[in-house]
C-alpha cells in the first residue's frame, strides 16, 4: 500500500468515502471563498457544512470533521484564539458540569435503573410512560439543568437496552456484552429488538422536550434564563411570574402534543414495548430482588440519599452544577468503595468527546460573533415596534437558536436590547420606584423583550439538535447510535412538537405578553 493511499484510508477512518470527499470539498473551498467573496457569506457557510457534520453523527463523529473546520476557520482568520478562549470561558459552567455531573449521573446508574425498571414493567400504558418522561422532564429541568436531567434519562435508557441486547444475544444479564454489535443477536429477537429501540426512540425525544419545556419556565432552567434575568434585575419568582404568560401554555400544548402523538401514533410515535422485552425486565428485576445482599442494599442507600443531596444542592444552587457533580462523584466513590483509578475513569468516557466537540462548536460560535453574522437580522429586530418587536424577537431568537447556540444568542440579543434601553437600566431592581410613567412603560417592554428572548431561544431551537446542548448531548451519546436515533430522526420526531409549541409561543407572546 502506497503513502497516498494509506492517508486516504487514514483520513477519518472508516467514514464513507463521499464522506470523506465532501469534508475534503468543504476545506478546500472555505479559503478560496473567504478571499474572494468575503467573511460573510464563508461564515454562513462554514455554520451549514458543521450543521452537516452533526448531521453526519452516525457515520462520523463530529468532533474530529468538525473540529477541522473549526481550526481552519481559526487559521484563515475568521476568528482567532483569544476569541474562541472568550466563548469557552463565558459557557465554562458548562464545560464544568459535561465534565463531573454526567460522571457524577455514571455513579448513580444501579439505582436509576433499578428506580425506572419497576416503573416500566409496572406501567403497561405506552401514553401514561410517555407523560411520565415528559413530566419529569419538565418538572426536573425547571429547578435542575436539562444537561443533567438528560444524562439521567440517556443512563436509563441505556440500561434497558444492554439488559434486552444481552439477552437477544444468548447471555446472561450479568455477562460481558457489546451492545454495538447485532451480530449474535438471535433471530426470534430481532423483529422485537427494533421494536424496542423505536420505543425508546419515542421516549428518549418525549423526556428531551419535556427538559425545554421545564428549563423556559424558571430562572435556573436554561443557562441563558440567568444571564436574562440578571440583566433585568428578575429574581426567582419574578422569572417565573414575567415569563408565566408564554411558559404555562406552551408547557400545556407540549404536554397535549406528547400525548396525542402516542394516542394517534403520528410521524414515527406510538412504537410499544413488545412483551417479550417486558418478560426480559421483570426477569431482570426479579433476579435483583433475589440477589439483593446487605452489600448491594447499603450500595443503593447511599446512591439514593446522594440524589436527595444532588437536588437539594441543585434547587438551592448550593454551588455551581459542575461542582455538585464533582461532589456527587467524591461521595459515591468513598461510600462505595469504588477506588480504582480504572474504575473511576469508566465514567468520564461518556462526557470527554462530548465536552470537547462543545469547544469546537464554541469556536464556530466565535465565528458568528467575530463576523456579526446575526447583526442584519438583529438591527431588522431592534427597528420594530410594539407586538410586531415581540413576535419577531421571539421568531429570529428561536431560528438563530436553532442553528447555533442559544445560550449565545440570548447574550448577543439581550446585550443589544440592554443597550438600546440603557437610560432605564439603572432603574431597575430597588430603584423602580423612582422612575416616571414614561419609563416604567420603557421598563415593561424591555421586560416584555426579555421574555420573548427566553421563550425564542428555548422552544423554537427544539426543533434540531444543534438548538440546545441537552439535545446535542443526546444525538452524540453511546446511546444514540444503537437505538438508531440520527439526526435526521431527531428532527423528524421533533417536529410536531415544534410545530405545535413554536406556534403556542408566538401566539401567547403577541396576545398575552
């Protein structure tokens, strides 16, 4: 084999070759276009082809396709180091929780799947399973974090299936298996196995919406809703009272659409747990209760009272998400008696390639900031008034989210609206009661904008999984890839949630707002 050839089969691995070619085309062009037809137009380009590479998932990861067009955007100069070292700073909480509390969520996996494993084989009901995820979704997001209350859903989930795989697979719940490969699964099991990951397909996307739908309703949902309400001088309460008017029935209508798209089975929705997996699971748990020793038992009590402390630490914001993740991982390791360095590094593994393809697209997100690829759309914005401003606050918010990163746009958006209302900014918080008629009514819109950036970039960007980091976390997970949940099926299965929440918000913010 020659040197070219060997760099070719090299060159991002096992990819398909029109794979290969297109990120190669995509290289070659970006720098010939940034000098002839400009930053502008190369930037929003650059944002579709790394669009493309998260598209791509299941047959690349994107970090190392997209990672390359990220560093080659930093070496043609549209965007620099100290620009990219700019956005991971200003989103390291971020960074921080990937890095210890999905680690943290690793050390809790017996006790969740021993939790969730009696609810589903308890719960026959498709409908009543699917409100379940989304409720708890919901309800967990608006005084936990997305990021984590997904983690926790991808752990349970995860688990059902290697319990099922390992069993199609001829063994035995307890033995070594790879999940990843169908090669020995049994053929009596195949036509269920399919079945099963629709389901978890079904319930994997139910509980991802419900965490938008609970993350835009309170201050500490989404890592953007603080940095809105610190600009505004909101509090808990005022945050969840100001936004209450958009959140309350588009947390209403989500929670109708996930039960009419289990009821009528609408556009990939309605896939059961076949009785055979069922079988498998009760078995399972029956099998726990009879092993069940002194050991084991003191192993889930200790898992079980480091969640209490997990949400208390989280509702309160006893410190930052990341640091209680480290916390949660301190505790379970010693109370345990996981002390193996091996054994603990097990954990980090999920996290890591996630953490550092979020870097990466941080650098695409200096790329939007250093080119100001959202100012035409910003100044179009800012130029309207009255419920014509709101709605179109709400719809630009909500399709810029969508393809980038609404922690960012909310920064970008809020920081122009706090400057084009600088006079009233100092009013705000104790010194509302100076301030005149004219400005309290100032004051009252730019709260009005306010909750119009919340609700844009929180539940249009539902609608790929590029829009928020909860969802990206979850097309890039171990899990994905063996429940067959791409892209493309993420947006498929998102859609009539967009559909329905996107309008219920556009509308709620012209009429109710």
């Amino acid at each position: 084999m020659n040197l070219s050839k060997a760099f070719t089969n090299n060159f991002l691995g096992h990819a398909p070759r029109w794979y290969k070619n297109t990120i190669l085309v995509f290289l070659v062009i970006n720098p010939i276009l940034y000098y002839t037809v400009g930053h502008f137009i190369t930037g929003w380009l650059l944002i579709l082809e790394f669009i493309f590479t998260l598209a791509m998932a299941l047959k690349c990861y994107p970090l190392p396709a997209g990672g390359l067009l990220a560093l080659e955007a930093v070496v043609i100069g549209m965007t620099d180091p100290k620009s990219v070292y700019k956005e991971v700073v200003l989103n390291f909480p971020v960074i921080l929780l990937l890095m210890f509390m999905v680690a943290g969520i690793y050390f809790m996996r017996e006790g969740l799947l021993f939790l969730f494993s009696r609810l589903l084989t308890k719960i026959r009901s498709k409908i009543a399973i699917s409100l379940l995820f989304s409720f708890l979704g919901a309800f967990l997001s608006a005084f936990l974090d997305a990021l984590t209350v997904t983690a926790v859903i991808i752990t349970v989930a995860y688990g059902f299936y290697n319990i099922y795989h390992k069993v199609a697979s001829g063994k035995h719940f307890n033995d070594e298996s790879n999940i990843k490969d169908d090669v020995q699964v049994k053929d009596e099991h195949r036509k269920d196995l399919e079945e099963f990951r629709a389901f978890l397909r079904n319930i994997m996307m139910h509980g991802a919406v419900g965490t938008a739908l609970g993350g835009a309703t309170t201050l500490v949902g989404e890592p953007q809703n603080l940095l809105i309400g610190n600009m505004v001088g909101w509090h808990f309460k005022d945050f969840f009272i100001n936004c209450a008017p958009v959140s309350i029935p588009v947390l209403i209508v989500g929670i109708t659409t996930c039960f009419l798209l289990e009821k009528f089975k609408i556009l990939g929705y309605g896939h059961k747990m076949p009785e055979n997996v069922r079988k498998i699971l009760v078995d399972y748990v029956e099998e726990q209760n009879k092993s069940f020793d002194t050991k084991m038992k003191m192993r889930l009590i200790v898992q079980a009272i480091t969640g209490v402390i997990l949400v208390i630490a989280l509702a309160l914001h006893l410190a930052e998400v990341g640091l209680i993740g480290l916390m949660v991982i301190v505790l379970l390791t010693a109370f345990n008696g996981i002390i193996d360095e091996h054994q603990i590094g097990h954990a980090f593994e999920e996290a890591l390639p996630f953490t550092a393809l979020l870097v990466v697209f941080f650098t695409i997100v200096a790329v939007i900031h250093t080119n100001h690829l959202f100012q035409p759309i910003i100044d179009y914005v800012l130029g309207l008034e009255g419920t014509k401003q709101l709605a179109a606050y709400y719809l630009a918010n909500g399709a810029l989210s969508a393809i980038s990163d609404n922690v960012f746009v909310a920064t970008v958006y809020m920081s122009e609206t706090v400057n084009y209302f600088k006079d009233v900014i100092p009013l705000i918080g104790e010194n509302l009661h100076k301030a005149t008629p004219e400005q309290l009514e100032k004051i009252k819109q730019l709260w009005k904008l306010a909750v119009s950036i919340n609700m844009g970039t929180n539940i249009p960007s539902v609608a790929t999984p590029n829009g928020q980091a909860a969802f990206l976390f979850l097309l890039t997970s171990a899990l994905a890839p063996v429940i067959r949940l791409s892209y493309m099926e993420m947006v498929k299965l998102a859609f009539p949630y967009t559909v329905t929440m996107t309008i219920t918000g556009l509308l709620a913010t012209i009429y109710f707002l």
